[in-house]
C-alpha cells in the first residue's frame, strides 16, 4: 500500500508529537489529562481573538445547572440563526476554554452567534450524560435566545453530539427548528471495523490507546441511537455538511455518515481535509494550513444556509 499523503506542517508537528517522552494522556490521572488537554491549546492553537461578545451563560440542565459561552462578532442584532456547539474530547476532557479559539473563528467567519456547550464528562458523568445535557441545552437555547433557527455543530465527540441531538430535535422538535447540522469528523460508530483506524491508530495524534481510554471511560451501550447513531434512522434529518481529516482513524465514519444520509435524501456536503489529522479545528498555531479547512468548511456551511432562504 502507498504512504498516505502528508502535508508539510503536519509531517513536522506529528515528528515532534511523536518524538516525545513524556507520559500520554491515557497514562496519567484524569485531571492530568484535562490539563494535558487544556495545555495543547495554548501550545498548539491560535489565540481567540477580537470579539464584541464573548459573555459566559449558565443553562438549566437535568442534573444541574449546564456552562456554556456566547461568542458573538457584534454587540446586537436582529434575531437570526444561533450555532450550538459541542465540543469534543472524547466524552472525557474537553470543554469550553479548550475549543473557545475555534468558535470566536466560527462566529467572525458566520456572523452568527455561537454558544458552546460545557456537558458533563465521564467518568464522573457516563453515557447517557452527555447527550442529555446537550439536548436539553439546546432546548433552552431555542426557548430563550432570540433566534429564528439553530445550527449545530460539533467535533469528533462533539460531532456525535451534534448527530443524537438533531435526531432528537427531529423526533420531538424544539421551538425553533434546526435548519443545519455540521459534524466536524464525527465519532457516530464502533472504531475498530474500519480501514482508517487499521491504517492510523497509530502515530496520527488520535490513538487506539487514547481513543480505548476515552470509550472505557464513556460506558456507552453500543446498541444505542446515542452512542451508534450511523446504524439508526436518518430520514428526515437536517441538511449536513461533514468534514474528515484524511489521517484520521474516524474518517471513514464520517464517510458512511454522509453517504447514509444522503441515501436517506438529506441535503449533504462532504469535504475531507486531505493530508491532516484529527482535531485540527483546535491546531491553527500547530497547522498553519488547518486555518483553510476551517474557512472551507465554514463556507460549505453558509452555502447551505444561504440555499435554505432562496
């Protein structure tokens, strides 16, 4: 089989990622591994940048109240489209801080609101938390922001929370109507059946140690819409846009996620960012190119929300 193709930034970051000694995340205590988390953003990414709004909200959720952020570009508007965003991590570390950088990039590149959601983590919170914290914010965001629709969006664990949560809004619809879905390679399957994990589990940021400790962790039941939704009903779910990384072990879900909604005659687009690796949404300092697949995606984005005025 030919070497996958690699860009330049990534060859030189994975080189220096893989270089080192140090313990991994699945190595050390759970706080250690937040903390592993939080310290990659300040090494690796971008800095948030100018915002008019970025104002901390706090949600009523089912075991308590819920964290979330408001990112917006301008100091007042007309009610309009509001982005919920989930973050990812794996279900297990993640939260708003560790992701504000891509969602002030997403507000300024949609102007539209953005409100990221802090969901419980497991272990301390095991499946089905997660999903039922981002329902249940999304409900409220739709009751109480001054919006027409919602957008929602997500990455890799956040990508399957963006999938279970309009298939939740689809089956009991809030009161507001998700007009979009963008899963950012979404995890919405079992991992190890496919020809990318076989082919990137290893040395491509995402690991099968790593992702084996985040499942462990997470406890979900596989048979379930939350935990599996790929395998369950797509038929009338929200116009889709979903974006791979061509290194990455979930790419080929994200693959079959779209082809299994566009069998199921939901409006998608798909884009894989060839030559890059999971979690580059989170990686612009790291991956100088990683800011243009976040400009493709964003823009695949506002054609579909363009096309659903006309």
């Amino acid at each position: 089989m030919a070497e996958p193709f690699v860009r330049p930034d990534v060859a030189a970051f994975l080189q220096y990622l893989n270089g080192q000694n140090g313990p991994k995340m699945h190595d050390v205590a759970l706080a250690d591994a937040r903390a592993m988390m939080m310290a990659m953003r300040h090494v690796a990414d971008a800095e948030t940048g100018p915002l008019a709004i970025i104002q901390d909200l706090e949600i009523p959720g089912p075991a308590g109240p819920i964290p979330a952020r408001l990112y917006d570009a301008r100091p007042n508007r007309a009610p309009g489209l509001v982005m919920v965003f989930y973050h990812g991590g794996g279900f297990v570390v993640g939260n708003i801080d560790t992701h504000e950088p891509y969602c002030a990039e997403a507000a300024r590149q949609l102007d539209m609101p953005v409100i990221s959601i802090e969901y419980r983590l497991a272990p301390e919170a095991p499946f089905p938390a997660a999903p039922e914290d981002c329902e249940a914010a999304t409900r409220w965001i739709a009751e109480n922001i001054p919006c027409t629709g919602l957008v929602l969006s997500g990455d890799s664990a956040g990508g399957n929370l963006t999938v279970v949560t309009a298939m939740a809004l689809r089956d009991t619809p809030a009161a507001k109507p998700v007009v979009a879905q963008y899963a950012i390679y979404p995890a919405v399957a079992d991992h190890a059946s496919w020809p990318s994990y076989a082919a990137f589990k290893h040395g491509y940021l995402l690991t099968e140690d790593t992702m084996d400790f985040f499942m462990s962790r997470y406890a979900s039941d596989g048979s379930s819409w939350r935990a599996t939704p790929l395998h369950h009903d797509l038929t009338g779910m929200p116009p889709a846009v979903i974006i791979t990384a061509g290194l990455d072990p979930l790419r080929d879900q994200g693959r079959a996620y779209a082809a299994r909604l566009i069998e199921a005659g939901v409006e998608t687009t798909y884009l894989e960012a060839r030559g890059t690796i999971h979690g580059f949404i989170c990686l612009r300092k790291a991956l100088p190119s990683a800011q243009t697949d976040i400009t493709n995606g964003l823009s695949a984005l506002k054609t579909v929300l363009a096309s659903l005025s006309q």
